[in-house]
C-alpha cells in the first residue's frame, strides 16, 4: 500500500529498493490522484500516462534485474511548463506558446531522466513566470489544495499545488523573484532557490536572465537536497553555470554538530509594516525555537532593503523585453506568418501576450531607451550592487539569515487582481535573494495543522545550500 501523503523520497527509494513496492505502482497511485484530485486544483497543463508508466516499468525492471538505479529512481515530478521536454508542449502558460513543442531536454531534465525520475505532467504558472498567484496563466487560475477559494503563489503555482495536493512527490519550478519560494510558503511545502549558478538554465524558457533559477519543490528539507544534489552542476550548455563549484556530502547528510555551531541573523528590515499578525507570530516561534535548541542569534540590518522591490521592478522588465522579444510571429506564435512584417508583429504579440507581459514589455522598454536608460537601468544597477552589498556585510557576522518568505498567508482568487501593485508586494521578501544570487530555501513553519500554512525562509552565502538546508533538516528532525 502507497500512502502518498506520508511518503517522501528518502522513504520512496528505500522501499523501492527492498522491493517492497513497485515504481509502477507508485506512478499509478500518483495518476489516480491527480485524476481524481486535479479537476478541483487545476495544478496541470498536461499530463503524461503511457511515457510515465513506461520509465517505471523500466526501473522496476532494473530493481529486479539487480542493476544499478539512479538516486532520482521512481520520483514521480511534476515539472513547470517553462521546462522544456523533448517532444512536449512548453507553453508557459502564454497563448503565444500554445503549439509550441520542445525540441531538446532542458539540462535539468536530462539530469533527472538519467536519474530515474518519473515525469507525471506539466504545471501551470503565471504567463512567462510573471506574477505571484498563478491567475496570470493564459489557459485557467490554479486553486490552492489547502483552500480551494484561495491562491496557490506564483509564478509557479501548479508545481506547489501538485506536491501539496500529493499529485507529485517533488516538482520542478523556476524562481526569478520569488516563483519558488512564496507558492511553497502559500502551499505548505519546501522549496529552494539555489545560488544563481548552481543550477544549469538550458532549456528553461527565459523571463530574467540574470535572475532566473531553476530549483525544487519537495515536502520535506531532506528531500529538496535530494533533487537539488541531482541538478546542480557544471554545464557547458549555460555559461553562468559554475565550473569550480562541487557540493560535499554535508550537502545530503549535515552534521548537526556543525549545524548547531551556526549563526543565525535576524534582518529587522524583514519584520516590518505589511506583515500579517499571523506571519509575525509563526516567526516568533521559529526564532524561540532555534534559540531554545541553544542557536546564536544576531539582530542585524540590512539598510537596501527597501529598494529591492523598485530595483527588481526595473531590471527585471528590462531583461525580460529583450528575451520576450523573440516571440514575433515568424518562429514562434498564433497567428501565421500572412501580411506585412510589421502586421505580422502586431497580430502575434498583440494577441498572444497577455495584459501583464505587455505591462512588463512596455516597461522594460521604457528604461532601456537611450533617454531613460542611465536614470533608471543603470541606476537600478547601482542599487542592485548596494542591496548585494547588504548581504555580504551580514554574512560577515552571521551565516544564515532567517525571515519570513511571503508577508502573508495565501489569499483569495481575485483578491489582487485588480492592483498590480499589491500583487508584486508579495515578492518584497523573497526578491532581494535574487538580486543578490543567494541560496534561499521557504520552509513551513510547523504546528499549523488546520490553519493556513506560513513559510519561513532561510538565505545563505552563495554556494552553501548545504547550510541552509541542513539548519532547515535540523528544524525538521528536532
Ligand atoms: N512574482 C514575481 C514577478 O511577478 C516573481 C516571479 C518569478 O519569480 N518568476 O515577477
């Protein structure tokens, strides 16, 4: 018998291995779910039977057989549908991307596939990455399993939902602002944005190139090191993917020892106006509890703060202009190719964009011109060195920063449409850590049970997900 809500992937593989379940027993159990579950949540796209029983019928086959299995053997994932998956539709969530088939494996599919993962299906998200609710996906709004009247995050609300609604073990999303972080926290699950770098962006479709990862979502801390451990690494396919980086085995099994002799710094700056009663009492009790267990912690400032989000609101739209700009109706769009070029340009980005990716084009285009581009790009970039700035002085005195990840609980469809404005003060906490390029991790604040889950998030220097993750395993084993 599979219980999909006890089970993680430490515990999966373990059983598969005693072979005291089958990986196509696994796959099926999870299929049923989403088949029964999925018409209410509304966390895929597109599902994939016949090729996700198949990889499993192989890996049993190799169980039996006796050979080697890869440490991903048998995790059936969901994955964001800006992945792209040879031979599937990549959609991101845009009408422009509607018929749009992948010709290649993103390098983190390919990573995963050859370890053994189970791809069940593709996630909605918010169009092109952008927004925190995912009701700015082009096809249909995902509901969050904990409440169905209410958002799951975004941008990659479908991958949360699928691990929270136990219609995947671990799925893939992306994070250019938060796209990780704030849906695990709405969601109740973990999830990680690695160092930018850490993770190869090769097949992923781009919002912000320099802000873009690709990280997991998994239930538990363990098992995010776990799908972590498996996609990072070195590729020569994506130039800003590190080549001098290796992870060590404090990375899968911390010594909580050593964990114990780190210090955590709280940034005052993340505990203002904003923050909802409830967020501000669950990060109470996170903060008594590592201090009960005997932690250092240090109260520091992190003056930039504040201008992330602005900072954010410019380099982002900039960057995404000019990726978004090869969508003209030649390679990719709706409408054909018929008329004049610039009929043709009008007709494929007029209809197949939506309001807030033409929001973000015009803006980014705005602070790019040759009038605007040094009062506001180059300023931006200014100041984005300065929030960086922020970050390394406070990991001279402390290791790991502690906050919250969302400054709310997960709110209601519709509740933010309306204000562009209110639904971007979602990222305010989140978005720093991109700026910057450092590991953050969204983990779910315990004894919530019955009441809407709350998200805290932890951030370290770059390159050490290993502590991040095992102060997030020391939290969850004590
Ligand atoms: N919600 C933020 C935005 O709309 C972050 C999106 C993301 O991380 N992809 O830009």
């Amino acid at each position: 018998m599979i219980d999909p809500q006890s089970l993680t992937i430490k515990k999966l593989v373990d059983r598969l291995y005693k072979r005291e379940i089958s990986a196509v027993e696994v796959t099926e159990t999870y299929l049923s779910t989403i088949a029964e579950r999925d018409k209410d949540i509304g966390a895929y796209l597109s599902t994939e039977k016949e090729s996700a029983l198949g990889t499993a019928a192989r890996i049993d086959m190799d169980l039996r057989d006796g050979r080697e299995i890869g440490l991903m053997a048998g995790v059936p994932m969901a994955i964001k549908d800006n992945l792209l998956i040879k031979g599937r539709l990549a959609t991101a969530g845009s009408q422009i991307l509607k018929n749009y088939i992948a010709s290649y494996d993103a390098s983190v599919i390919r990573k995963l596939g050859v370890g053994g993962a189970i791809f069940l299906g593709k996630t909605n998200m918010d169009e092109f990455a952008m927004g925190s609710s995912t009701e700015n996906s082009s096809f249909k709004p995902t509901k969050n399993p904990q409440d169905l009247e209410r958002v799951p995050g975004g941008s990659s609300g479908g991958s949360a939902a699928a691990v929270a609604g136990d219609m995947a073990l671990a799925a893939l999303g992306s994070d250019t602002g938060g796209s990780i972080r704030q849906p695990a926290s709405l969601c109740g699950v973990v999830g990680l944005k690695p160092t930018y770098g850490a993770v190869s962006r090769y097949g992923l479709i781009a919002m912000a190139s320099s802000l873009d990862q690709i990280g997991p979502f998994t239930k538990t801390v363990e098992d995010a090191a776990i799908v972590f451990n498996a996609i990072a690494g070195h590729d020569p396919m994506d130039s800003t993917s590190n080549p001098f980086v290796s992870y060590g085995s404090d990375l899968l099994t911390p010594d909580f020892n050593k964990v114990k002799d780190l210090t955590i710094g709280i940034p005052e700056e993340y505990f203002g106006e904003g923050l909802d009663g409830e967020v501000a009492s669950s990060m109470t009790s996170v903060i008594s509890f590592f201090r009960s267990k005997g932690f250092k912690i240090k109260q520091v400032n992190m003056p930039h703060t504040r201008y992330g989000l602005s900072v954010y609101y410019i380099v982002m739209p900039a960057e995404a202009s000019t990726n978004l700009a090869r969508y003209e109706g030649v390679r990719y769009g709706v409408r054909g190719d018929a008329g004049s070029l610039k009929e043709i340009y009008f007709r494929n980005r007029g209809e197949g964009f939506g309001p807030e990716v033409k929001r973000r084009i015009v803006l980014g285009t705005f602070v790019l011109s040759a009038g605007y581009y040094d009062a506001y790009y180059l300023k931006a970039q200014k100041v984005r060195a300065l929030v960086k700035h922020d970050f390394e002085e406070a990991f001279e005195r402390v290791d790991v920063l502690l906050t919250p990840t969302a400054p709310t609980v997960a709110f209601k469809l519709g509740e933010k449409t309306q204000s562009p404005l209110e639904m971007y003060m979602s990222d305010i906490l989140t978005i720093p850590a991109n700026l910057a390029g450092i590991p953050a991790v969204s983990i779910p604040v315990r004894g919530r049970e019955g009441k809407l889950p709350v998200g805290f998030q932890l951030m370290g220097r770059p390159w050490r997900e290993a502590d991040i993750l095992g102060l997030g395993m020391y939290y969850e084993k004590n």
